[in-house]
C-alpha cells in the first residue's frame, strides 16, 4: 500500500512536468513548383527545401497548466502519508487483537478451572449419596464447553498473531509475546483539541483544500485559454529555375469565433463550487467520525474500569466466598445456608462478567485504535512536553553597610 503511493507519487510529479514543456518542432521537407514528366526539356526542379513549424504558447499557459497539475503532486504526497497512517492503523488493531488474544487465553483458562471446580463439587455429592448421579452431567458438559471455549481462544491466538506479522511484512516471525498489556490505561483525549487537529490536519482535509486551490489555478488556465496560440512556419528553399534562395515565413492565429473555451470556463466555476462543498462535507463527516471514536472510547473505558476494579473483584469474592461456606454449611445439611444452586449461578454471574469485561475492552481499544487513525498520530501516547528551564536566581544584593 505506502510502495503503491509513493510510485503514485512519481506519476503526478512526470505528469507535472510533461504538462509544463513546450510543444516540440516539426521539421521536414518541402518542395513547390516541380515539373517532372515524360518530356525531359520540361522537367523542372522548381523550389526544394526544408521548413520547420512551431507552435508558440500564450504566456503564462504552460506555468498555469503545471501549476494545476502540481496539486495532483502535491495530493499524491499528501496520500503517502494517508498509506503511512492506515498501515500503522493496521498494525495497531492487529496488536491490540493479538494482546485481547492472550487476556482470552487467561480468562477462558480461568473459566474452565472454574467449571472443572464446580463439577468436582457436584461429583463429590454424587459420592456421598448427596446428589443423584445425572445431576452432574450438566455441570460436565459446561466444562467440557469451557475447554472449548479455552482451545478456541489459543486458535484465534495464533490467527490474529499470523495477522499481525502480515501486517508488518514479516509473517515468517514466530509466536512471541509482546510488549505492553491490554490493561494498560488508555491514552486521554481532549475532544476539542481533537477535533480542531483534525479540520487541520487531517489528510481527506489537506486533499480537498488544495483541489479547491488546483480549480481556482484552473480558472485562471481556462480564461487565459480564450487567447489563441501563435502557429508558425518558416520554409528555406532553393528556387532552380529563378537560381536564388528563398526564404518563407508564415503567422496564424485561430479566430475565436465561436470556440472562446466558454464551457471549459464554466465548467472550472463549478469545479470550484463542488469542491468547496466537498471539504466542508469532508470536515463534517470526521467530525461525526470522530464523534462516534469518542463516544466509543469514553464509555467502554469507564466500562473496562468498572469491571476491573470493582465488579469482577466483588463478584470473584462473593463466588469464593460461596465455595467456602458450602464446603463448611451445605443447604442440605440442617442448619446450612448456602445451595449448591447459589454456586452454579455465581460461576455464571462471575463468567458473563469477565466476557463483559472482554467485550469493553475490545471496544475500547478499537476506538482508540479509531481516533489514532483520525487524529493522524504517531504515536499512541504522545511524549510529555519538556519542563519549563528553571528561573534564574538573582544574586544576593549587598549587605546595606557596604560589608561583604
């Protein structure tokens, strides 16, 4: 992708030149007046020579034109950089997906061992005369769909690991494990300052506002058009019968009778209107983009948090908790308080929870992965500013008697 658009590149900039040179000589030979024939005293060589044709641009046509192409250029550079950023946005969602990979990896290993716990439980029961022996069969088919849950995360693993080496062009690179967590915090963002970055910055923004600058130039091309261009030709000869040099010249300018290059004229008035409309379509299109990148990522970071700090260790500590007080007071026992349904519902609770917990960070890393790619950055988490030098001490006035 970034090698296509920088070959695209080298397109406009010859492009930009060709348009900018001057139209080539035609150069040949001429003769006038020659009498050949049967009858040898009638031949007669006449007038034999050579000639050359020129056609001489307006002034200022040929600037004009390669300035119009320049913006072509100029845009073609400006999609090097558009390439640069989708391809760094491509590694950085495959990044994330491969860091979201390895959290599954944990979570479902946590799940099956949660699952493989509770069935213990119930077969436990089962021995003891406590349970009827299909009571259990429940619980094992949920453990046995918690081991495929946890294979199915190791494959989506190592899929979104081939993904990303592909991403970066290595997709030879074995399985490693990265840098950085998946719960690390998220970067902040000021919505303002982004979105006055973006109506600033942003590659769709600089394309369009340089197409307005390229139909404007073309205005003034297509008006400077309506003046003809000068065609000459020059003929050098030799006249046999008269015995001397001849010289010709001819000057031509096409009459602009009917063809004043009205509608090319017009047509580049329009193209000024179009695309004024079109950078203000385009700046309204990332604002609701960004809009929605925003909303996204504030939620489901307030969401992930949540359910880091505070719902998935509550609902981890009820659900020990209830293993803890059935092993010593089961509900079946007299006196006990705590059923063996109490256990099984809070292993659901805990489990929804954690794939909750999955999902917002899913999104909200993809979000953030979105607002990179609109903001146009660099980098993730941008380097602090330095810190202002410190001021400067005066020195110490002296003492008021003179005494040092």
């Amino acid at each position: 992708m970034l090698r296509r658009a920088e070959a695209d590149a080298g397109v406009a900039y010859g492009q930009m030149i060709q348009v900018g040179l001057h139209p080539n000589p035609t150069a040949g030979y001429e003769a006038d007046q020659w009498q050949p024939g049967p009858n040898p005293a009638k031949h007669n060589a006449g007038q034999q020579g050579a000639y050359v044709n020129q056609l001489i641009k307006f002034p200022g046509k040929l600037s004009l034109a390669q300035a119009v192409a320049r913006f072509d250029y100029i845009n073609a550079y400006v999609a090097v950089r558009r390439a640069e950023v989708d391809v760094a946005t491509a590694v950085r969602t495959n990044y994330f997906q491969v860091l979201l990979a390895q959290k599954g990896i944990e979570v479902t290993t946590a799940l099956s061992a949660m699952a493989d716990e509770v069935y213990q439980i119930q077969l436990r029961q089962m021995a003891a005369g406590e349970a009827a022996g299909y009571e259990p069969l429940q619980l094992y088919a949920q453990a046995i769909q918690a081991r495929n849950a946890l294979a199915l995360a190791q494959a989506n693993y190592r899929a979104n690991w081939r993904q990303l080496t592909a991403a970066i062009g290595r997709p030879d690179l074995p399985l490693a494990p990265l840098a950085g967590s998946i719960e690390m915090p998220a970067p902040l963002v000021d919505p303002e300052a982004a979105r006055a970055q973006i109506v600033e910055t942003h590659t769709d923004v600089l394309t369009a506002r340089n197409r307005i600058l390229q139909a404007q130039t073309n205005l003034r091309l297509q008006k400077l058009n309506r003046v003809p261009d000068l065609a000459t030709n020059a003929v050098v000869q030799y006249d046999h019968v008269a015995k001397n040099p001849q010289f010709n010249l001819q000057l031509g300018l096409p009459l602009p009778v009917w063809d004043r290059n009205q509608g090319n004229i017009r047509s580049a008035e329009y193209q000024i209107a179009s695309n004024t409309a079109a950078l203000t379509a385009t700046e309204n299109d990332l604002t609701g983009r960004l809009a929605d990148a925003l909303g996204r990522y504030e939620a489901n970071r307030i969401a992930a948090a949540n359910y880091r700090e505070k719902a998935l260790p509550a609902l981890t500590q009820a659900y020990q908790g209830l293993i803890r007080r059935y092993q010593q007071e089961p509900a079946d026992v007299p006196g006990g308080k705590v059923a063996f349904n109490d256990i099984v519902v809070a292993q659901q609770n805990l489990a929804q929870a954690l794939q909750s917990y999955l999902s917002a960070l899913t999104a909200q890393w993809q979000a953030v992965v979105d607002l990179a790619a609109l903001l146009q950055v660099d980098e993730l988490y941008p380097p602090a500013p330095p810190a202002p030098p410190a001021p400067a001490v005066p020195p110490m006035p002296p003492p008021a008697d003179g005494k040092k």
